[in-house]
C-alpha cells in the first residue's frame, strides 16, 4: 500500500518539525513548502490528500492559498489550516468558514 503525501505548508522551522514528526509517526509522507507558490507547485506535482496550512504565509495569506487550491483541485483535497497565535495580538486569530 502507498503511504498517502501530506503537503505542510509553513514557514517556522520549529512548527514544521513538530508536525512533520506527528505525521511521521502515523507513517505519512510528507513535503514541505515555506511559501504559497512553493506550495502551488508541490500540489500540482505531487497532488497530496492533505494539506496543512499556515495562515500566516511570508508571500501570502494562508486563506487565500486553501481557496486557489480548493477551486484547483475541484474540492477533492483536503485542507487543514494551521492556527496559532498572533505575537501582536493577545487572542487567538480567527477562522470564518472556508467556503470557495
């Protein structure tokens, strides 16, 4: 059986690595993308089941890549974005509904 490709997008070194050994220990492989246009590729080459997103992205904002990608994929592909807090703000950032 292939092991299915999960795409994790982000840029802070220390968060990919936590993620990426979660999902090394569930026996996943796994790709890398620090930006949304790397990310952009490595879909459309290697067309993951998951993608895991940052919604913080240096060359974009991470909302806007999940719905390009959803609107691409023809909703097939699953997106989880990644949510952490913002250093400037005392709360937590927010999620409205991803719809494409």
């Amino acid at each position: 059986m292939t092991k299915p490709w999960v795409l994790v997008v982000e840029d802070e070194a220390d968060i990919y690595r936590f993620v990426r050994m979660a999902l090394e220990k569930e026996g996943l492989n796994i790709a890398e993308a620090k930006t949304a246009q790397e990310a952009r590729i490595d879909s459309a080459c290697r067309r993951p089941e998951l993608v895991i997103v940052d919604l913080g992205l240096a060359d974009g904002d991470g909302k806007t890549f999940i719905r390009e990608l959803r609107a691409w994929s023809s909703n097939q592909l699953s997106c989880l974005p990644l949510v952490s807090r913002n250093p400037r703000r005392s709360q937590p950032s927010t999620l409205e509904p991803m719809t494409t």
